[in-house]
C-alpha cells in the first residue's frame, strides 16, 4: 500500500525537488502551496506525513500545524518543518507546536529521506 505525503511550500521549485526525491524513494505526494491549500486538501484521505515551509502567505507553516493538531482526522500525522528558518527559537515554537522534526534548507535529498524514513512507520 503506497505512503502518502503532503508537500507544503510556496515554492514550485521546493515543491518539485522535494516531490521528485519522494517519488524515487516509492512514496505518493500531494502538494499544497501554503497552509490554507494544505488544509483544504486535508479531506479525510489517508496522509502518513505533512513536510511543510514556515514561511509561506496566506497560513505559514506553524499556523497550519496547529490547525493540523486540532484536526481529529490528522492530528496524530508526523509533520516535518523543512524551512530557512534556523534560529532556535523558530524550532522552539516549531516543536511545541508539534513539529517531529526541523531540516534547514538547502538540504541534501539523503537528509531528507533518511527524516521522512524515521518518521513513517512501515
């Protein structure tokens, strides 16, 4: 049975290299382009994993894991900050919010596929 993951990111480029590393590594991806995308693409489907931006309009991605936790349907998926954001305080307010893991971009795909690996039970 395939994974599936929800990319969120304003940018096509992010969204493209991210999704093209999941999709050889045999995962389905689902994108979104900011939060407010994201949740309405939320609709009850089956999702093992939300990688998502902090910085994006509309919702950024801090805002959009908080509404994710609220949600009974999904508040127990893994969600992954991959972001510029490095400031220790930014993956504080990250983590208490729920955020499982924080990669800093640019990242190498290795990096992330080895986070998504530990992230998504078999």
């Amino acid at each position: 049975m395939p994974k599936f993951i929800m990319i969120v990111d304003d940018s096509a480029t992010i969204r493209q290299t991210v999704k093209l590393s999941l999709i050889k590594a045999g995962y389905e991806v689902i994108e979104a382009n900011d939060g407010k995308d994201a949740l309405n693409k939320l609709t009850g489907q089956k999702v093992h994993l939300i990688i998502s931006d902090v910085n994006m309009p509309n919702m950024d991605g801090i805002s959009l894991l908080k509404e994710i936790k609220k949600m009974n349907s999904h508040r127990f998926v893994p969600v992954m900050m991959l972001t510029t954001e490095s400031q220790q305080s930014k993956v504080e307010e990250g983590k208490l919010a729920g955020a499982k893991a924080w990669l800093v971009k640019p990242f190498k795909p290795e990096q992330l596929l080895s986070a998504v690996d530990k992230l998504i039970l078999p």
